[in-house]
C-alpha cells in the first residue's frame, strides 16, 4: 500500500501547546472582514469560503486530554489526498491571501501525528514532537 500525503495550508501564526501554525481559514476570514483591502479582492476570499462552507464539514472533535497531562493536546486539519476539489480551492484561496498580505505555505506529509478524527476529506491529527507543523518558505 502507497504512503497517504496529508495536505495542510499554514500561516505564520503558531498555535499555543499544538507544535503547530494555524491553518489558512483564520486569515482568509480575517481578509473578508478587513476593510483597508479591496471590495473585489474581500469578496473574492468571500466567495472561496462560502464554497468550503457548503463543501467542507467542521471536525467534530480537534484534541484530546491525556491523563498525564490533563491539558488538551490540539488537533489540526489536514486534507486527505482524495480531497482534490477541496485542495485546488484552497491553492486560489492561498492566492487570494498572499494578494492581501496574508502568506500561506502549503505543508506535506505521510506522518500527520496521532488522528483524533477523520472523514472523507480531511483529518484531525495530533502532531509529534518530532514532526510540528510550521509555516516555512
């Protein structure tokens, strides 16, 4: 069996206790409010996250709380490789963002970190110590 590559969409913005960036819907939500950009470049970004809005679920579960911790260990959202629609729509959303200022990387992996939740398009994995999840370009 070939190896899964998880697809993950991060800014600069790290997430606290997550070994983690944010991911691209944080910004792109940001620059659809954010009045200083233009009408067409705010409706654009609209426009991408009204789609994810009818074509992508919210994950029912983003982390966990160990025992030994007794913290929560915070999930983020990878696209499953199958996820191609919601995949090319996050590369125009990426480059409606870098329009805006708002510079999104695009992050690959076979080893997402411990998955929390999952569906037909994404997942929600733990990441490693090992293996964090940064905005590097």
């Amino acid at each position: 069996m070939a190896a899964q590559f998880y697809v993950r969409f991060v800014s600069r913005r790290p997430i606290a206790h997550a070994r983690a960036d944010y991911g691209i819907f944080g910004p792109a939500y940001a620059a659809s409010r954010d009045q200083r950009l233009p009408d067409w470049l705010r409706g654009a970004i609209r426009e991408e996250l009204d789609w994810y809005e009818a074509n992508l679920d919210v994950p029912a579960r983003f982390g966990v709380v160990t025992r030994r911790s007794r913290r929560p260990s915070a999930g983020v959202c990878w696209f499953r490789p199958e996820a191609q629609a919601q995949i090319a729509h996050a590369y125009r959303l990426r480059a409606l963002l870098d329009i805006a200022g708002a510079p999104i990387a695009v992050v690959t992996t076979n080893a997402p970190g411990d998955i929390v939740w999952r569906d037909e398009n994404q997942i929600v994995a733990i990441p490693r110590r090992d293996n964090p999840v940064r905005f590097l370009m």
